[in-house]
C-alpha cells in the first residue's frame, strides 16, 4: 500500500477510481475502504454519497440485491463515538443479512461491532417531501429489532460525515428476528430497547425513535433519496438508527437484541 503523507494533495479522479476499484476487489460486505480512504482532506459529503451510489451499482451489476436503507448517526451517543454532528444514510443488501440464531464468525468482520436498533418494513412506495405523517404511518407494515454488523474501522484524515457516507455507514450485515412484528403491535411511540452481550446488559433505553418518530425517520430518508432522483420502495427495510453507542465484541460472546412486545433477535460469534 502506498504512503499516504501526501494524500490530500492527489486528485479526487484518482482518488475516486482507487476507491471504486477496492470496491471491486474485495468481497460483498468486506471493509474495502481500509487504508484506501484515509487523508482525503477534501472529500465533500454530495461526493461520498455520489461515490457511495457508484458502489451500489457496482454490487448490483454483479448481482447483489439492494433491499432497503440505513439511517447512521442518528444519535448523539453514536454521533459522539465516530466524532460526527449529523446523521448519514446508506443502502442495504442481501449480502450479509443473517436470521437470529446464527452463528457468524468473528474473523469474516474487520473491527466487529454491534449496535441494537428498530427497523421497517415497507408496504409503499415512498417519494418526495410532500408525504403527510398518515402517508408515512400508513406505509410502516412491521416494526422488529435488529442487530447490526459494523466494521469499525474508521478513516483517518478525512471528513468525517463523508467517510461514513462513502464507506455505508461501516456497515457489515444485520441480523432479522425470525418472525416480523407484522402488524401486531402498531407503531409505538417508544419502547424497551435492551442490548446485552453475554448475558449483561450494555445498554438499555426507552427513546428508541432517535429523529423524534418513525415518520421523521421516513421523511428525512425520503428526501434525500428524492434529492438524487430515488425512492423508497414496498417491501425495502429501513433501519432508523440506534440510539446506543456501538458495542465491539470478538469471538465467543453472545448478542441480544430486545425490544418487546415487538421481539427480540440474537447471535453467537465465533473466532
């Protein structure tokens, strides 16, 4: 790998295609942007998302199912940890979605660590601003926890905001409970949310809407996908961001997400 000392001075074209080209190179899922993003002094955020956007193109020509969204950053805990002020978003895919009772291996992630958060399901078609908050309750089918994977491998010398829009938000895969809250409890206002990690509890906490409401969390995501001719679509899964910080764990430990009565979901990683 080459030295970075003078890497702000490089031109984004060049900087661009090394990053699409790692991007090409390493497996769905992988960490891809270790080493590759760092000293990108002037990395703006519509070009990391820009970039971003390439990259999930690159992942669908060869094959790969884009599934839904994440929201990043919500949070001031997760906001204070990665050093950002503001939220990001990023696209999901098939790649790396596991059901609770998987075993995943430690091994697979660079850095893993987890976060507990709700997420969406979609019954609508989403566009556009003008979307009343009964448009936007009316299109939640299931609310359920989920854990998500993350590589916390954060990007040195680089805008933070841009970094993690360009790197998806480190995000790995996400683990589904087994069974959808479909419809059975509505849409709370709030609820337990309670991750633990072998057995103890990490973090606990009641403020699970961290934009205020899932209708907030919709209508802000709505927007931005509209900004750049997207939308969201029936069916996708949203993940509205954690209001916890992000738990590193390694081989050995156990996750488990909570959050009833909408369920719960856990994992046990292997070295």
């Amino acid at each position: 790998m080459r030295h970075r000392a003078a890497a702000s001075q490089d031109t984004t074209p060049g900087r661009r295609e090394e990053a699409l080209r790692a991007c090409r190179e390493h497996a769905p899922g992988a960490a891809w942007w270790a080493g590759v993003l760092d000293g990108w002094s002037d990395l703006a955020l519509p070009a990391a998302y820009g970039l971003a956007e390439e990259m999930a193109r690159i992942r669908e020509g060869r094959g790969e199912r884009r599934i839904g969204y994440k929201l990043g950053c919500t949070s001031g805990a997760v906001q204070q940890q990665l050093g950002t002020g503001e939220p990001i978003y990023a696209p999901l895919f098939e790649h790396g979605r596991l059901t609770s009772g998987d075993r995943l291996s430690a091994q697979r992630y660079a850095n893993l660590a987890v976060e507990g958060e709700l997420a969406l399901r979609l019954t609508a078609d989403l566009c556009g601003a003008d979307l009343s908050d009964v448009q936007l309750r009316e299109a939640i089918g299931s609310v359920f926890p989920v854990i998500e994977l993350h590589h916390l491998v954060l990007p040195v010398g680089t805008p933070r905001a841009a970094a993690l829009a360009a790197t998806g938000g480190l995000h790995a895969g996400m683990v589904l409970p087994e069974v959808e809250a479909a419809g059975r409890h509505g849409v709370p206002d709030g609820c337990l949310l309670r991750v633990s990690i072998d057995g103890r509890p990490v973090g606990v906490t009641h403020a699970v809407w961290t934009m205020g409401s899932p209708t907030a969390a919709l209508r802000w995501l709505a927007v931005r996908l509209a900004e750049r001719g997207q939308k969201l679509r029936r069916g996708q899964i949203i993940l509205t961001g954690s209001p916890l910080c992000l738990f590193p764990v390694r081989g050995g430990n156990t996750v488990l997400v909570e959050a009833p009565p909408l369920g719960s979901c856990g994992i046990e990683i292997v070295p």
